[in-house]
C-alpha cells in the first residue's frame, strides 16, 4: 500500500479546460499541470472556479444538470472524458473529501470498510481489518477510535469526522485526493491535525486542495494556483507566488485588498 509516488511527473494536465453550467462560464480555458507527489493549493476569491476545476478531475461535473466540459484534461496522460473512461473506476483513483465532514450513518468502520467492500479489495475479514485499521492509522484517528470502531462515525467530533472522511477516501487507495475547503469546519487544533495529515499524505499521494486560507496554502502546498473570475492567473511554486507573485491579480488577493 505504501506506493512512493515519482516526483515532478505530471498527474494532471489540463489544457484549454473550459466549463459551462447552461449559459454561465465558469470556467475559461485553463491550462494547469499537476504534479505527482505534491500539495496543490488551489486559492482566489469565492466564485472565481475553484470547486468547478477540482470537479472535473473526477468528473462530479457529469452529475451537474446543464454543466458542459470541454478542452482536454489527463490524468497519468489518459483522457477523464473519453466515453470509455469507467467513472466508478476513476472515482476509485480519485478521492474526494468535502468542506463539510459527510461521514455515512453507519459504524466507523463500516465507513472505512465501505469502499474497500464495494471494490472487492479483500478477499477476507482479516484483510478488510487491515485495510480499515491501517486507513483509521494513516488518517491520525486510530488511537482515538480503536476502542469505539462500532460507533457511528457520525458520533465523532467535526475533525474526528474530517480524519474519518480522509480515512474513508485513502481505504481504497486512490493515486490523487481532492480536497476541498477540507478544514473550514474545523477549529484551529483539528486543522492543524489535518494540515500534518496532508503534509504525510503526500510521500504516497498527490493532493489537490482548495482553501480559502492562505496561512493554509502556504503551510501544506508546494503548488499554488490562484484562480480569479474563472481564470487561472497564475500557477508556480508556493512560496514564489506567496512572496514574488508575477500578477498584479494575484498581489492584490495575497495582500487581502481584494477578494
Ligand atoms: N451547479 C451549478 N450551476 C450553475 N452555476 C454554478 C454551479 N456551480 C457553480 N456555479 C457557478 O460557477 C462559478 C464558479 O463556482 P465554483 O463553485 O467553482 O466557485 P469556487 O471558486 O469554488 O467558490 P467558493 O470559494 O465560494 O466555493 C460561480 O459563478 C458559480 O455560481
Ligand atoms: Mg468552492
């Protein structure tokens, strides 16, 4: 399970990346490459595409009534929009982990269990054991659910939840985990658990996340993106464009004169 992924090799490559819901733009032809291993923040003012970017990379926007995506968007160089793409099988390589912490109303380990079963993962009880305990272990949460894995994971605290969420979506190991806003419930010690969380997840996955902190941002990215109005204005090295932003854009949003 421990897969070390190669550093500085492109996840996703997104080229020309437009979305429409119905007549709106949301998205204007982006070209954003994500690399393997590393923390991608996502930042820019609320509406500018955030969400809508990290949903076309495991085609959620399919789910959208009216929403249309067009320009090409890879991932390990295979298009997520060709028709044969299996959306359950790219779902399972892309996690997802919401703003909101939704665990299922079923047991904790039932809500880690659950992907691992829908994908036929273990081939016995002592594997789906394994797989749900070293996920809770991964995720921060099992020392403080070991004794209490037939509570309901709706039982836990919001940033137990949060853990619990992550635990759910690394079980079934996915290559590439979105998150988005995955700390705004959360007071500041539960995202500080999240935040080291993330920085340990990427030695064996690559992250994508959106946040709306750029205390965030600058503390578990590498990678930042700032997108405004549906456009991406400027990508580059976290602490480049946190210190030495290229774009006028993008200096008035870091300096907080606008957005
Ligand atoms: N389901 C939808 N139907 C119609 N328009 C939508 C839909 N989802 C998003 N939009 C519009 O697309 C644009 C981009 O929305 P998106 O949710 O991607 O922004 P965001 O950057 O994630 O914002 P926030 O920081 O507030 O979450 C906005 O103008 C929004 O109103
Ligand atoms: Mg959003």
């Amino acid at each position: 399970m421990n897969k070390i992924v190669p550093q500085n090799s492109f996840k996703i490559i997104a080229r020309a990346l437009s979305v429409h819901y119905g007549e709106k733009q949301a998205l204007h032809q982006v070209d954003l490459d994500i690399r393997a291993g590393e923390v991608t923040a996502l930042i820019g003012p609320s509406g500018c595409g955030k969400s809508t970017f990290l949903r076309c990379i495991n085609r959620m926007n399919d789910l959208v009534d009216g929403a249309r995506v067009s320009g090409s968007l890879t991932l390990d160089g295979q298009d997520i929009y060709d028709p044969a793409v299996d959306v359950v099988q790219l779902r399972a390589r892309v996690g997802m982990v919401f703003q909101k912490p939704n665990p299922f109303p079923k047991s904790i380990y039932d809500n880690v269990a659950y992907g691992p079963r829908i994908h036929g993962m273990a081939r016995d009880q002592a594997e789906l054991d394994a797989i749900v305990n070293g996920s809770l272990e991964k995720a921060g949460l099992w020392a403080e659910v070991k004794d209490r894995l037939a509570d309901s994971g709706t039982s836990l605290s919001g940033g137990q939840q949060q853990r619990l969420c992550i635990a759910r979506a690394i079980a079934v190991e996915p290559e590439l985990i979105l998150m988005d806003e995955p700390c705004s419930a959360l007071d500041p010690i539960a995202t500080a658990k999240v935040e080291e969380l993330i920085d340990e997840l990427r030695e064996n996955y690559t992250i994508v996340m959106v946040t709306h902190s750029m205390q965030q941002a600058a503390r578990v990215s590498q990678r930042t993106a700032f997108f405004h109005m549906g456009k991406l204005i400027e990508v580059g090295d976290t602490e480049q464009v946190f210190t030495n932003p290229r774009e006028p854009l993008t200096q008035g949003y870091i300096t907080g004169r606008f957005g």
